[in-house]
C-alpha cells in the first residue's frame, strides 16, 4: 500500500482524473469484471455440456414410468378419499 502523504487542505480539493492515472478502485473493479467474465463462460460452457445428453428412455423404463405413475395416482387418490372421509366425521 502507498504510505498517504496529504495534508488536510489536499482533502477539501475535488480529486481530478489524470490520464493514465486509473487508481486502487478501478484496478479492483477490473478484476471483478474479469472474474464476473469467466464465470459466465464456464457457466455457459457447463451448460452446452449438459444440455446435450445422450440419454434416451427405452421402452422398459418407458413401461416403469408408467406403472410408477399409475401406481402413485391410486394412492393419491385412496389417500384423498380417507382423508374426505376422516373430516366428515
């Protein structure tokens, strides 16, 4: 860090910009943007390769989705029916 030499009267006058002169918070905020900009790409790169699955259903797993889902709408609805009935009383 640089050792701040100024006195108190350099600090009521307004800070002008030098060219070349890009300061501690612009040199931070370069940073940020650089690692903000490579986070994106490997977001983006993480997302091209999953996206592209090769994964295709066959028709066993297409018939134990099926009997899945079948099995479940019987509970769901044997489950809402003694739940009606449960409140009547």
């Amino acid at each position: 860090m640089k050792k701040n030499n100024k006195s108190i009267k350099d600090y009521d006058k307004p800070y002008v910009a030098v060219p070349g002169d890009r300061g501690e918070k612009a040199a931070a905020s370069y940073k940020l943007f650089g690692i903000g900009v490579i986070g994106i790409i490997v977001i983006f790169i993480f997302c091209l390769l999953t996206s592209c699955g090769t994964y295709h259903m066959t028709e066993r797993d297409r018939q134990i989705n099926y009997e899945l889902d079948k099995l479940y709408t019987e509970y769901m609805y044997k489950r809402d029916s003694l739940l009606i009935e449960y409140n009547k009383k």
